[in-house]
C-alpha cells in the first residue's frame, strides 16, 4: 500500500494542492494537517473584503467541508505538525505519527512582532488569521481612534477599512514613502496622497520610541513629534516566513524554505510552496520569497504536479494586487527600485490615477503595474522581460 501524500499547513496553497492533486489523476491518500480550527482559507479577504464588510465569512474559505469529504482528502483541522523526519519519512502530530510517500511545507509565514507594543499591556492587534480581522471589524467603528505602525500593504488596506468605517487613523512609518522598497518614490508618494486625501494622519520618517497603556487605550511616543493616543494599535510590519518545523528537519533554510525551480528542498521527497519558499525562480535568474495571493495559488498547483512527478518548473512571474478606497492596483514583475535605471509613468497620478508604471533596468522592463486601468494587466505581464514599447 502506498503511503499517503501529506500537506502540512492550512491556507490557500495547501488547499489548491491538494485540488491540483486530485485534478490530475492522482487518487492515492490525501492528508492534510490545518494548525487553526478552520478549514483551509484566503487571506486577501482579511484586509480587504471581509475586513470591508463586503464579504461574507463563509466567502474566505477555498472549499467548503462537503468538498473535502467527496474528494476523499483527510483534513485534520487544529492539528499542528511538531516534526518530519525526512529519512523516516515520517510526520508528527497531535502526538500520533504517520507514514508519507512525500509531503508537501505550506506553513506560510507570520507577522513580526513587536515586543515593546506586546509587553505595554495596551491594545495590541496583528493581522493573520480569521480571528484577527474580527477583532478589527469590531474596533473600526465611527469615531474609534487606530494607529498603525508600518505603511506595508497590510497598514495601507487596513487604514483604508478604518476610514470607510469612520475611524480616526493615524499611520506611522519610518521611512520617508509608504511602500518606498516595494514601489520606489515615484510610486510610492501617489499612495502617500491618496491617503493624506482620505483623512489618514501620515507621518513619515517616524521613530516610535515608547508604548504605554493608556485607561482602556495606548499611547506611542514619538520622537520630535506630538504622542498618539489610540483605543487599538494594528503592527504591520512585516511577516516571517514559519521555518522552524524546517529548520528541525535539517532542510536547507535562508529567509525560507531553500526549493529549486521544481519546489524541491535539500530532502529528498519534501517539496515546499507558499509564502515559506524561497525557490529559484528560472526567468529571474535568482531566488525570491513572495507573499501574494497568485503565488499561492499558482505555487500550489505546480507543487502538486512535482509531487505527483512531472517536470514542472515554476517560471510564472510574481503577481499582487491591492484596492485602497477608490484605487485598484495590480503589479507584475519582481523589481528593487534602489537597483532600476529608470520608472516610467504614463497617465495621470494625481487627478482620478488611471495609470501604468514600468520599472526598467539594463533596456528591459523587470516589472510593471497598472492603477485603475483593468484593461492593461495583459499588456504589462507581455511587457516584463522585453524591452519597453513606446
């Protein structure tokens, strides 16, 4: 009897693995181990949709439970993996160990935390998990006053929820931009107005140097500036990809899970997708670890191809999206604005910021996005690699 095909996580590429698996013939043993009590989920909905209140909660989830019991998948929910034994071939949950043909690490990452928010004993938010945006659903309401540290896509999307509730928002960053090492000035600054536009307070260039608790709130301190006194404080800064099951198992580990082109780390039989990878990526001729919805999924499916055997490399180029207020964006590409010898805008990024952007190195576009322009994604994703069009 063959050994069962084990995926270890809960989220979007864990569960579109184990759809791709059964897509493609394979009708083996399927289990999949879930650390939170919920089926596998999405997480843009948690700053966007679902945080929006556009959503619904039953919309988050990939699939629901009738799925996975007609497609045999052996999902064991709030379940967490405590070590693979690559030479064994075995995992270790729940204090129960089971056998695997080969497994799959879908472990995602985590938010960084911030130690001197935590141990102030003031309201303190993340956001990862369901239970997160709940909490923030509850907190942004007409009035409520939210600080945010960190101008990351995560303080952005959750500053915009906060003012189409009414919050009073005030977000801290410290660097001179918003976003500045994802998108470069250029670009950044449009996200810097767009904000100011909507009422959030923008500091920039912000150095927080004290937490306190404050009654039922919390004050930040600030150096060379006014305090800020929030009923909640959102950290956004950052998130770490979960390596340590990894690390335990003697993978080769380095800001991820190390995978080449087809997924596979330095074990035999473990491949590794998701958030936690740092694959090679073959078109960009060098590593990248992504956090974006697409390369979920898309990882996800090529992982369970190379599970299954085929020769699949994994070559699609990075893929992200955001929608703050009135601004819808979506990027492609894999750019280091300190490395580009020039961004070309073409359109307007001021006025209702119908617009394209191409970041462009050595005569070739490296990346390119649109904002409000939903007819351009196809033209920008034939753009990257080639020299750019008039």
């Amino acid at each position: 009897m063959t050994e069962p095909i084990v995926i270890v996580g809960g989220g979007l590429t864990a569960a579109h693995t184990a759809s791709q698996l059964r897509e493609s013939g394979y009708d083996g043993d399927i289990v999949l181990f879930a650390a939170e009590q919920h089926l596998p989920y999405e997480r843009p909905p948690l700053s966007k949709g679902y945080l929006l209140g556009k959503d619904e909660r039953d919309k988050v989830f990939v699939h629901d439970a009738t799925w996975y019991v007609e497609h045999d998948v052996d999902v064991r929910v709030g379940t967490e993996v405590d070590a693979i034994d690559p030479a064994g071939h075995t995992v270790t949950a729940g204090g129960a160990t089971t056998s695997y043909s080969k497994v799959l690490l879908a472990t995602g990452a985590s938010p960084r935390r911030l130690a001197a928010a935590d141990d102030s004993g003031g309201p303190v938010a993340y956001l990862r998990v369901i239970e997160d945006t709940e909490r923030l659903k509850g907190a942004f309401r007409e009035g409520a006053r939210i600080a945010i540290l960190g101008a990351g896509w995560i303080g952005l999307e959750t500053a915009s929820a906060a003012r189409a509730a009414g919050a009073e928002v005030t977000v801290l960053e410290s660097l001179d931009l918003p976003l500045l090492r994802v998108l470069g000035p250029e670009v950044a600054a449009v996200f810097a107005d767009l904000h100011r536009e909507h009422g959030v307070d923008l500091r920039l260039g912000a150095k927080v140097s004290g937490f306190e608790r404050s009654g039922e709130g919390i004050t930040l301190t600030v150096e060379g500036g006014d305090p800020v006194e929030a009923d909640l404080l959102l950290v956004g800064i950052g998130a770490g990809p979960n390596t340590a099951l990894a690390e335990a198992a003697g993978l080769d580990v380095d800001n991820g899970v190390l995978v080449d082109e087809h997924l596979r780390t330095s074990a035999p039989d473990v491949l590794a997708a998701g958030d936690v990878a740092n694959a090679w990526h073959p078109v960009l001729g060098r590593r990248v670890r992504v956090e974006h919805w697409d390369n979920a999924i898309q990882q996800g499916k090529a992982a369970a191809r190379s599970l299954l055997g085929e020769d699949v490399s994994y070559d699609r180029l990075p893929y992200f999206f955001t929608d703050q207020y009135d601004l819808g964006m979506e990027y492609v590409g894999h750019a280091d604005p300190g490395d580009v010898d020039e961004v070309v805008i073409r359109g307007d990024t001021t006025g209702d910021r119908v617009f394209t952007a191409y970041w462009v190195k050595d005569g070739t576009v490296v990346a390119g996005m649109h904002a409000n322009d939903w007819d351009a994604i196809d033209g920008i994703r034939e753009q990257v690699g080639q020299p750019l069009k008039d």
